[in-house]
C-alpha cells in the first residue's frame, strides 16, 4: 500500500499503530497475494493524496471500491477517463445537469473535484474483484471512521453529502456545528427517483461555501 505522506498523516498515525491496522495491513496484504483486487495497491489512498486535509472543503461518502475490472483508482464514483460511466455516476451527473445546468461529460474520472478540495472518501478502501463489499468488515471502517472524526474537528466549514443508507450511518460522528449535512438516497438507479433526482446537492454546496467566503466548486468535469 503505498503511504499517506501529506499533512493526513500526523492525525491519522495514532491508527497505523493499533492493533487492528496491522491486521488489516496482513489481510489487504494476503488479498493481493491470493486474489485480484482493486484498486492497484497504489491507489488505495488517492482519496486522501489528492485531498490534502488543509484543503478539504466537502466530503463525499462512497461504500466500497467499483469491483469491475479496470474502474477503481481510489475515489468515490469515479473511474478512470477511458472507462465506461458507472451507473451510479450516470446519476449524478443527471442530477448536476438538473442542478446547475453542467453538459454531461464523456467521461468519469473526477480528480477535478478531489483538486479542488471534494474528497471522494469510500468507507472501505479495497474490494475483490467482481464482489461487491467483500472487503466489508477487515477493518477499513474502523480507518475511515477515524478519518471521518478527523475532518468533524476541523475549525472551518465543510459539507458532509451522504447518498443512502451505509454514508447516513456516518452522520451520527458529524457533531461540529460549522459544517453542513446533506442528506439523500442513494444516487445508484435503485435508489435514484426515492429522491436523490432534485435533491441539488451541488448547488446547496456551493451556497454554502460561498456563504462563508469560500470559492465554489466548478464542478463541470470536462470531456476528454
């Protein structure tokens, strides 16, 4: 696994110490020996690389990495830009068109988002090929949840969007009266139309930064 060397790392290297961490350390370790899994080994840590903590400005929650071949690099809802859209993705990008009027682009890969301080954050880091939450339960929650605590301590304002059921589970860490939590179903198509289609996420984030003197984001992904 390649390492955290940004400033994530100081708040987070309590954790590389437990016990847990080491055996979640052999385990992931084992899976890439024994099996496929996603994302490349390097990659598995692109949500917090790309993000630097001093830069977050809104959180995304993700579940588990995609399980087809080819998808995950380390961000939620995003896929490399020569890979097909997700369904899940196909959705939110409705919804942005619906939202803020942004073209549909060609492509799914959304490191523009995580540049400008989107951390695209899954609650479990890796996944077995063509097994959707395999790697449920190893310890990468007990990670994430820790991450999570660490971004609801920050002194400065940040929104929390929580699509469906597992990212709503967070809510209850999300104590700092600063940041803002929007809540809505699941953006995948079994979930779409019970009300994440019109929820406008994005522009109620951008209100909100720009309500307490911070850039927007532009969130048009180009085409490629």
């Amino acid at each position: 696994m390649a390492a955290i060397d940004n400033d994530w790392l100081q708040p987070l290297s309590g954790e590389f110490k437990k016990p847990y961490y080491k055996k979640l350390y052999d385990t992931v370790k084992r899976e890439y020996q024994t099996r496929r899994i996603y994302p490349a080994p390097d990659d598995i840590f692109n949500a917090f690389a790309f993000t630097p903590l001093e830069k977050v400005k809104v959180v995304i929650l993700g579940q588990d990495p995609y399980h087809n071949d080819g998808q995950a690099h380390g961000l939620c809802f995003s896929v490399k830009p020569d890979v097909e859209i997700p369904p899940s993705l196909v959705n939110i990008y409705q919804e942005l068109h619906d939202d803020l009027g942004c073209y549909i682009p060609n492509n799914g890969y959304l490191k523009k988002w995580a540049d400008q301080g989107v951390m695209l954050l899954n609650t479990v880091l890796t996944v077995r090929a063509h097994q959707a939450n395999s790697h449920h339960d190893i310890g990468w929650e007990e990670f994430t949840d820790a991450a999570i605590r660490i971004l609801n301590q920050q002194d400065k304002p940040i929104v929390f969007i929580l699509w469906g059921r597992p990212a709503q589970s967070k809510k209850p860490m999300l104590t700092n009266p600063r940041h803002l939590i929007l809540e809505a179903p699941h953006p995948s198509p079994l979930s779409a139309f019970r009300g994440f289609f019109g929820s406008r996420p994005f522009s109620r984030t951008n209100d909100f930064l720009t309500g307490h003197g911070l850039e927007p984001i532009d969130w048009q992904i180009e085409n490629v």
